[in-house]
C-alpha cells in the first residue's frame, strides 16, 4: 500500500504563520509537524510515501528527502492549487496507483493504519473514512453512519452536539475517480458529500488521539501534546 500525504494547503486560518511556509511545515514540539505525521507512517508495513505538495513544496522536499525511517518518499507537485481532491486524483494517476492511503499532513490521527486498510479491504469498500467520536462536532461537520459502518450523509460545520467527524485519513478506490476531471475540486465537498448517495462510502470509528493544527488554539495544544511522542 502506498500512502499519498496532502501537503498542499495553504493554511489562511493560521495567517503570517504560513505566509512563506507550509502548514505542516510548522514547528511543533520542536519539529516541523510532518515530522511526526511521518514518523507514524514509518515502520507499518507500508510500500512508500507520495508527498502531494504545491505552495512552497521545495521547501516540503528539502526536509523530507526522498527517504524516511527506511521508507521511499516520492513527489507529486501542484502546478497551480488543485485542492485535495485535484491533489489525490493527480498523485494517484501520476504513479498508476489503483488504490490508496489518504493522510492529511497538518492532522494527526494516532489509529492502527493497518487495521484501517484491512478493514476497507475486506468489506470491499471503493472509499472508507476513519471517523473519530467528537464531543462538540461544530468545527469539523457530523458524518453518520449506519450499523453496517456505511456512511449515510455528511452535516456541514457548525452543527451542535456530539458524533463522529471526518478524521483525514482515506482508503480509496482509484475507479470512482477515473472519470473526474483533473482540475481543483474538495475531495470532502466536492466528492464525498456529492457521492454519498451514489458510491459505497464507508467509515471505522476510532477513539485514538486526533488533532488538527489548522487554527491557533490547536497549533498551541499540539506543541504540548506531542512531545509524549517522541
């Protein structure tokens, strides 16, 4: 299995922090944050890396290297921005990948990646979310799902209460891709949320540790927060 680490973003919420630098190339407990991210991808069982860069990608690729922890690193850059969707629909087509791992890399969610890809596998799935439980789902949006882990529908941010919400990690199917044209597309709005109702989606609830780096407060936890993993 081949993981594609989406490194593209721009990181507005975090303003003149990311002005000249990637978000997940942004210090945190004393590493750029990709670090981590890749530090946990390291040692599993996995074939190689795609990193999926744009703004300020060379920066990406000077740290990173083509090799990580005995792991092969490979590069699919942007061009223009082609959001995560654009960004997972190139990286796949670049390198003929029939099927993959989806990882953001300004979010760090602490699951068993293998667990997660068997279990997309062997219910067959053409995409599968893992999903953690939230108290207070308002920043992130609600996913539902039903008792055979298939999801029913995506509720948009600012919903209230507690449930499960969309943790950045993805088993997917390259065929329900195919016929997507290459241009910049949400791979959350645009494919997800569209399909719901049309591809088999499916979701794994996990419980481990979840945070996104994407405003200041959580930037501010993780620099706490991750030093235990080191």
């Amino acid at each position: 299995m081949i993981a594609i680490v989406l490194c593209g973003g721009l990181g507005t919420r975090l303003g003149e922090l990311t002005r000249d630098t990637p978000k997940p190339m942004l210090t945190v407990a004393g590493r750029p944050f990709l670090a981590h991210v890749l530090d946990k991808l390291s040692g599993i069982g996995l074939q190689g890396l795609i990193i999926s860069a744009g703004f300020q990608w060379r920066k990406v690729r000077d740290f990173v290297g083509l090799e990580w922890n005995g792991l092969r690193i490979g590069y699919s850059i942007e061009a223009t921005p082609l959001g995560t969707g654009g960004a997972i629909k190139n990286a796949m087509r670049e390198n003929n990948l029939a099927e993959a791992l989806i990882i953001n890399g300004d979010t760090m969610f602490d699951i068993d990646i293998m667990h997660f890809i068997k279990f997309s596998r062997k219910i067959n799935s053409v995409t599968c979310i893992a999903l953690r439980e939230m108290q207070d789902c308002g920043r992130y949006g609600r996913v539902s799902v039903n008792e055979s882990n298939r999801v029913l529908n995506f509720e948009e941010k600012g919903c209230k209460g507690p449930g499960l919400i969309n943790g950045g990690i993805y088993y997917i199917n390259y065929d329900p891709l195919r016929d997507v044209a290459l241009k910049k597309f949400s791979f959350e709005t645009d494919f997800l949320q569209s399909k719901v109702s049309q591809i088999d989606i499916h979701g794994l609830v996990f419980k481990d540790y979840f945070i996104d780096i994407g405003i200041p407060s959580d930037l501010l936890s993780a620099n706490t927060e991750l030093l235990s993993f080191r």
